[in-house]
C-alpha cells in the first residue's frame, strides 16, 4: 500500500495528495452520516485517499491537458478505474478495491466503466463519487474555475438522481461547512 500512495505523489507532484485526502475526510464523514459502522468508515476512507491510483498508470500529458480531451484521451483517462482495481485487487479488502472500480458509475446508469445504475454501485463508490466531485469543483484546476462550496453544493443537487444518488448527497448536503469550506486547496 506505501509503495501505491507514494506512485500517487509522485506521479501527480505535490498537492495531489491532498485530493485523496480531502476525498477520504469527506467521504468519511458522508459515511458517518449514512450510519456506517466504525470498520466500515475505515475502509471507506482507504478507498476514497486511493480512488485515483490507476491514474498514476496513464500518459501524464493527457492528464495535464489544459484544453478538451479528443476522445482517444477521454478513453485513456476513462481506464482509471479499471487499472486502479488492478493495483488494489490482491491486496486490500474487496470493498475498498470494488469502490475504486465503480467510483465513476453514474446513478442513472450513464458512468464507467461498467454502465451499472443505482444500488449495482457499491456505496462507498457512490459515496466517493459525491466527494470527489465536490473536491474537483472546488479546487483549482488548469481545465477549470474554482467554484464555491455553496455553488458545488447546488450542483450536487441538481445532479442528483441522474449522476449521483440522492440519499448520498443528502448526507453530503448535512455536514458541517467546517468540512465543506475548509482550507482552501493549493
């Protein structure tokens, strides 16, 4: 597992950690709200700091691209989740591994890699799911303007039932902008 975080540091420089971290402390927090048991929350948490790792295994190029991904680049960055899975399967509980396959399914269906829908997607991926893309809309990025925590919140909202489930951005909607507008990121 040090030798998977470490790849994750390196490969996507300083800062990136934090992402995972960030994602990790929300998604924890999610899972308490939902009333996940102690062990449960732990593994979630493993899961939402690793659910990126796969994409210490494609092009850095694609990654840092400032402008629109053609669609050969959406599929490479699209096999993350799969490769993520690979890294994870022999070595952390299967939820954990699973969480990091599905974290991109879409509640209506229309995510990846595998186009499952509603309670097909283990929780913590949709858990993760939430968090990670509050985490992106509020954080700087070179393909996109920072938004703010309320505007994120919103957009969660709308999207709910379509790309997110809708109890999990409840939960997220309910904690505290003590963790929601926390530091804000590098």
């Amino acid at each position: 597992m040090r030798e998977l975080l470490a790849r994750l540091d390196l490969h996507h420089g300083p800062g990136f950690g934090d992402h995972g971290s960030r994602v990790a402390t929300l998604s924890m927090a999610v899972g308490q709200n939902l009333g996940l048991r102690e062990s449960q929350c732990h593994r979630l948490w493993l899961a939402a700091l690793v659910h990126d790792v796969g994409k210490t295994r494609v092009d850095h190029a694609i990654l840092d691209k400032r402008s629109a991904l053609v669609p050969d680049e959406l599929a490479e960055v699209r096999k993350h989740p799969d490769l993520g899975y690979q890294d994870l399967v022999d070595s952390v509980h299967k939820d954990v591994a699973e969480a990091v396959l599905c974290h991109h399914e879409w509640w209506d269906g229309n995510g990846y890699p595998s186009g499952l829908s509603r309670n097909q997607i283990p929780l913590f991926a949709r858990i993760i799911f939430v968090a990670d893309a509050f985490d992106v809309m509020t954080s700087p990025r070179p393909y996109q303007t920072r938004m703010e925590a309320t505007d994120a919140g919103e957009e969660l909202s709308r999207s709910a039932g379509q790309q997110f489930d809708p109890a999990v951005v409840d939960a997220f909607a309910s904690l505290g902008s003590d963790l929601l507008e926390g530091p804000a990121p590098a």
